[in-house]
C-alpha cells in the first residue's frame, strides 16, 4: 500500500487506515447508542458503545453539549482535538460503534492524555461487553 496524505488530517495514512475510522453521521444512530450502548466513563471522556457488524472498522461520533462549553468555537475546538485523538486510537475500538462525550477537561488536557485515556477506554470496553455477552448467555428466562 502507497501512504498518502490524508485531506482532513494531513498525515500520512495508508488506504486501509481511512477505511477504518467512519464517523457516525445519522441522528437516530447516535441516539439509539446513547440510549442503549455500553458505558464507559473517565475523567475527560464518557463513552457509549455497540458492537457492529463488522470486525475491522470503527464508527465514531463526537457529541459536546451546551453544558460543557457555552461559546461554539470551544466546542468545535474539543470536538476536534476528541476527533484527531480517536483516529490515533482508532484500532482499538474496532467493531464497535462509539459515542464520546468529552467533558470541558479534555479542551486544556494535553493530547497524549487523551490518547492514552481512550485506549483505556478501549480496553474497559471489551471486558464489559465480553462480560455482558457471557451473562446473557448463561441467563435462563
């Protein structure tokens, strides 16, 4: 694979690197993740999850409230320092759909931090649904 710079980053990534980081564009996507996903909470973000039905790929959205960060350019700033540290850790959220909701921390907090959290988050997040799946297997109705 020939590496090319990528439009909305500018680094260096392969082809297949692109395909793996989707974003969740769709209202109601979002909202049936929020509502029903599984949570992971943390110091600068909390995340909500579903597993997909593809393996490799991961599918983000970023969501920042009004009650995180009053002026819009704030938001838009956490939004995209949450979207640039969510395709660095990208591989390890593959298969699951993600809602992250990053809390005014994370517009101060330096990047590395935030990385290092979401691959923690990342981790906590496949005990809890392996866990999940292995009590609804054994659960006798």
């Amino acid at each position: 694979m020939i590496p090319t710079q990528c439009r909305s980053s500018g680094y260096l990534t392969t082809p297949f690197m692109r395909s793996m980081f989707k974003r969740l564009r769709r209202r109601e996507d979002v909202l049936r993740i929020v509502k029903s996903g599984i949570s992971v909470r943390g110091q600068n973000y909390h995340l909500k999850a579903e597993p997909t039905e593809f393996a490799q790929e991961a599918a983000f959205a970023v969501v920042v409230g009004k009650k995180t960060a009053k002026n819009a350019a704030t938001r838009n700033r956490i939004k995209r320092r949450s979207r640039e540290a969510l395709r660095k850790v990208c591989a390890d959220f593959s298969g699951f759909a993600v809602v992250a909701m990053p809390t005014k921390k994370a517009e101060k907090e330096p990047f590395s931090l935030l990385a290092d959290e979401l691959k923690t988050h990342a981790k906590r997040l496949i005990h809890r649904h392996k866990t999940h799946n292995d009590i609804s297997k054994n659960h006798i109705p």
